[in-house]
C-alpha cells in the first residue's frame, strides 16, 4: 500500500521477568513482611575508590526486624568478571554497614518445584475460601496435625481449594 510497513523494535528486559518472579517467593514467604522494589540509591567504592551508585532491586523486611537487600540478577550475566567484581564490592560495603545483601538468580528463583508450587498458590489465592472448609480440616485432623495435600483434596473435595487456604495463611504447607 501507501504506507511503508514499520519495523518496531523491542528491548525486552529479561531481569525484569525474573524479578515479577522473584515476588511470588516474597508474597508466600512466612518470615516475609514487607518487600519494596528498588527502595534507594546506595553508594560503595569501585576498585580505584571512586564512588558509584546502585539501585538494589528490592528490600525485604522479615517479622523479626531484620532486613535484607537484594539483587536479581540471570546467572548467565555473572559470568562476566566485571560484574561479578561489581556485586563484590556492593557486597563489602553493605556488610561494612552491617547490612545484609544477597544475589539471587534466576536458577535461585525458579528452582523446581517450589517455584511451580507457589505459582499454583499465587493462582489459588484467587478462589475465595470457606470457614466451613477450614472447620471440616480441623475437626477432622485437628489444628496441629500433619496432612498430604492429598489427604487435605480428599478432605475438602477440591485441591485449589486446599491450596487457597496454604495461599491465605490458614493452612501450612512444606512447599
């Protein structure tokens, strides 16, 4: 036709897929309270001492008090010595301020099966429980017992409706 075709291209940032992952750790994470993503701009010395910045990609705060800031980044990439001496030095200067950093990679977040586990959860918790289901599991293993999924479906007649509950904290898992 009249109109040249347009080629549009497109970056795709793949940290960026990994770190949407990363939050479903951080959503079904008991000891996980709170998480925020990129939550300040950091400063450490590089190898000649001149300041640099850093972004961390997310900072997590536990029921214990305890923080904990973390870097997302695909295993593939630290391969590269440069980086690898970056994160190093990241690395060194939180811990001269006595903070916690950690490195997670892709590897890390979509170690199997917990990762499809809690992909399962995250599609659970959309389904609305029944305090009547809760009552039946209790009444029928007790609040403390230990149950297979299995055991719980039979139970309950429907295992999204188990893993609802594990997705709201009624009901715990070994995931």
């Amino acid at each position: 036709g009249k109109y040249p075709s347009l080629k549009v291209k497109r970056t795709v940032h793949w940290e960026s897929f990994i770190e949407r992952d990363a939050i479903v750790h951080f959503e079904f994470h008991p000891l996980v309270i709170s998480y925020q993503e990129q939550p300040s701009e950091e400063f450490y010395y590089n190898e000649k001492g001149i300041q640099r910045s850093c972004f961390p990609d997310f900072l997590l705060k536990f029921a214990s008090g305890a923080e904990l800031l973390v870097e997302i980044k695909p295993k593939k990439k630290l391969r590269s010595q440069k980086l690898r001496q970056r994160l190093d030095l990241i690395a060194r200067r939180f811990a001269e301020q006595g903070r916690a950093y950690r490195v997670l990679t892709d590897e890390d977040i979509r170690r199997q099966p917990l990762f499809e586990n809690l992909k399962r959860l995250r599609d659970a918790q959309r389904l609305r429980r029944s305090d009547d289901s809760v009552a039946e599991a209790n009444s029928l293993f007790g609040p403390h017992s230990t149950q297979s999924l299995g055991e719980l479906t039979l139970v309950l007649g429907d295992e999204d409706a188990v893993l609802a509950l594990v997705a709201t904290g009624t009901l715990r898992m070994n995931l």
